[in-house]
C-alpha cells in the first residue's frame, strides 16, 4: 500500500463547519418536528441581483453560438473580468494594479488554502486567533505544525491572540516569522483594522523579509471611513502582502463560486541558496498546474457587479445583512449578552455565560432555541468562551432566533 500523508492525523477534529453540520443532523434526526434555524455556516439568503442574473442568461446565450463560444479560459481568469476589478476595486481607491497581479479562481476558500504551496516547508507561521479555520488547517497538513497540544494550539504555529482584552487587535510577533495570516474585516470576530495599525504589519513583514496573506473577503461591508479597504492602501505593501477578495457575501456567489488573488510583482521568495524569485510567477505557474479557470458564464455574471446596475444592487444586500446585523446585535444585547462585530462585519461575536465552553454553549442553543451558530474555540484557542452568530439568514429568521434566543435561554 501507499504511504498516506501522515500530517492528516495532526489535525485537531474535523473541519469545522462539517462538525457543525453533522451536530445539527444529529438534533434534527432526533427532533424531526423541530424548525431550526441556521446562523452559523454563514451562507447568504438572498438571491442574486438582477444584474447578474441577465449576464448568466446573456452568457449562456454566448455559449449557444459558434461565433461567441467559449472553450477552455484562460488559467487566470478572462481579462474583461480582471481589468474591472483592477479598476473598480483598487483603483478607485488610488491603488494602481496590472491585471496581470489579478488571479481569478473558484473560491476565497480554495485561495486561502493553497496559497501556502508556493512557500517552503520550514515556513514559520503566524496566525490570528480566533480566525477562519483553513488557514490553520491547511498549513497542518502540509507538515509545518506537528501535532497540536491539550489546549489546541500547534507547536509549529506562532498565535496572535485576538481577545477583548486587547480589543481584537493582535500584537506583533515577537519573534521572527515567515508567512502572516490577517483577516480584515475579521471573520469571526468582525474587528477591523486601523490604518495606524495595518502600517505596522507592513513595517514588521518588510523588517523581517516576511509575507502577509491578507484575507479581505468582506472589504465591502466596511462604513468606518478611517479603515482601509486594501492592505495596498498602505506604502510597501506591494513589496511584502498578497490579498484575496470573493464574490461570495458581497454579490451573494456562495453558490457560483468566484474570487480573487491579488500577488504585486513586486513580491519575492528566496530559495535555498538566498536566490531571489518572483512570487508572482510562481503562483502563474502553480494556477497553470491545478486550474482551468472559473467558467465563462460565472466570470461574466461577476463583470456585471461592476456596472453601476449592479454596484447598486450589491450595496443593497450589504446593507440588508447589515441590517441583520443590527437585529441581532441590539436584540441580544438587550438580553444581556456581551456582542462584539457587527458593525462592519455581518459577524456578531457573542461571549458564552461563565464557565460555559463555546461548544457546550452550541448545543445549548441548539437545543433550547433551535438556533444555529458556531462555536468560538472552532476558529482557534483564544475562541474559547465565544459563540459566532451570521446576519445572512432572511429577516424573519433573524428575528425570529434572536427572540428565541433571548427567551429560550
């Protein structure tokens, strides 16, 4: 038989949201005549915007006709699609990017993982804790972290607590690390960053010859002028930060798929011998590897959201999540509970009872309100004592489980 990949078995449990689902089957199976409602994966509820939907049937018309059919795209994604982005996303905020530092692909979780191929075993990782759960987990697997200990944490992983404590602002490493995993706004705490303290990230990586994997998936949900969009409105970012952004909570893409990676040339590695290489090219050249592209039709559903139709209608889904987002906040703050999040971010970040684990807190909810959400300890140690709530549910159901939750517990 084939050896397998041993650092599998590293792995702390299963992955998160998988364990969330299985405990939810498991209720439901039990209680069949129970209505559950589910705030804790974060899928969005409403349905595309009306701009997009006519560039899928505009699309599809495309591909009926020999003169405008598409075969196999381009790895990186089609250039119409790349170039708005470059344009609307980044250079309306005076950020100058080629489209060819543009990378299309099927998912900001996909980007998020695979990233760290391109990158040495030895890499020294830093992390934000709590955070999303595949930067971790894909890092374990690929053999840079051992095995975890009693708390959760990984020898191998070097954590940057996020807590209320220090205002979900992590401090800086005090050692030297390799790769730097930020996520702002941050799932799953909602924190933002201030301009003040991005700088010092990128102060920190260029000192350290360090590279920050910058997750801004949820960019579009910030209203707090002061904070930055993208890691490149900082100077020397281009040097020392790759960032990824999705369609998925903006223009509701859960289910098509779409996102991107933005790696400046500017970005170098070195090799063994302290030779210098183009981290641009080297993730060319792992997307020419492993991917085909995203398929036309998504790629030209996703060019829509940049026509000024579909710039309006994506800031109406903002902002009606963002209204969940109030809902929730204020509702259960009203009922006692210590919220965080939910101010630029559609996450809330809610403190369990006293010497209730977030996991125990899960089931409890589940159990009494028939609500959903996610424990904190699933994002990382420092989550422990947390429980994460999503504002993508429909209104009725946002209502409706707060004032479960606020009556039930």
């Amino acid at each position: 038989m084939a050896r397998f990949n041993e650092s599998y078995l590293n792995l702390n449990q299963s992955y998160l949201f998988a364990e969330i689902r299985r405990r939810t089957k498991v209720f439901t199976d039990a209680h069949p005549d129970v209505r559950v409602i589910d705030l804790g994966v974060g899928d969005v509820t409403l349905p595309l915007p009306p701009a997009v939907i006519r560039a899928i049937h505009e699309a599809t018309d495309d591909m009926a006709r020999r003169e405008t059919f598409k075969g196999y795209g381009p790895y990186v994604g089609y250039e119409f699609l790349r170039a708005e982005i470059a344009r609307h996303d980044f250079g309306s905020r005076g950020v100058t990017l080629g489209v060819d530092e543009v990378f299309v692909s099927d998912g900001g979780k996909s980007d998020s993982a695979n990233l760290q191929e391109i990158f040495a075993p030895d890499c020294v990782i830093a992390l934000m804790d709590p955070v999303y759960p595949v930067y971790a987990d894909s890092n374990v697997v690929a053999g840079r972290t051992g095995r975890a200990d009693a708390g959760g944490r990984y020898a191998g992983i070097v954590y940057l607590p996020c807590t209320a404590e220090n205002n979900f602002q992590p401090a800086l490493p005090r050692r030297h690390v390799d790769l730097i995993y930020l996520c702002y706004p941050n799932n799953p705490t909602g924190a933002v960053v201030t301009r003040e303290a991005l700088t010092r990230w990128v102060e920190y990586a260029r000192a350290e010859d360090a590279v920050i994997l910058y997750d801004a998936a949820y960019e579009a949900y910030i209203v707090d002028t002061e904070v930055p969009h993208s890691i490149y409105e900082i100077d020397g970012a281009r040097e020392v930060a790759i960032e990824c952004r999705s369609f998925s909570k903006n223009a509701g893409f859960t289910g098509m798929r779409l996102a991107y990676t933005v790696v400046p040339k500017e970005m170098r590695g070195r090799g063994v011998d302290g030779t210098p290489m183009s981290l641009n090219t080297l993730w060319a050249r792992r997307t020419a590897i492993k991917s085909n592209g995203p398929p036309y039709i998504i790629q030209k559903a996703a060019a829509a959201v940049y026509t000024p139709e579909g710039q309006q209608q994506v800031r109406a889904l903002i902002d009606f999540y963002m209204e969940n987002a109030r809902i929730i906040g204020g509702g259960l703050a009203a009922a006692g509970f210590t919220v965080y999040g939910g101010r630029n971010a559609p996450y809330l970040w809610v403190r369990t009872p006293p010497a209730v684990s977030s996991w125990d807190f899960f089931d409890k909810v589940l159990a009494e309100a028939h609500v959903v959400g996610a424990p904190g300890a699933g994002f990382g140690p420092s989550g422990e004592g947390y429980f994460r709530l999503t504002a993508f549910g429909s209104r009725p159901q946002t209502e409706e489980a707060v004032e479960r939750i606020k009556t039930r517990l």
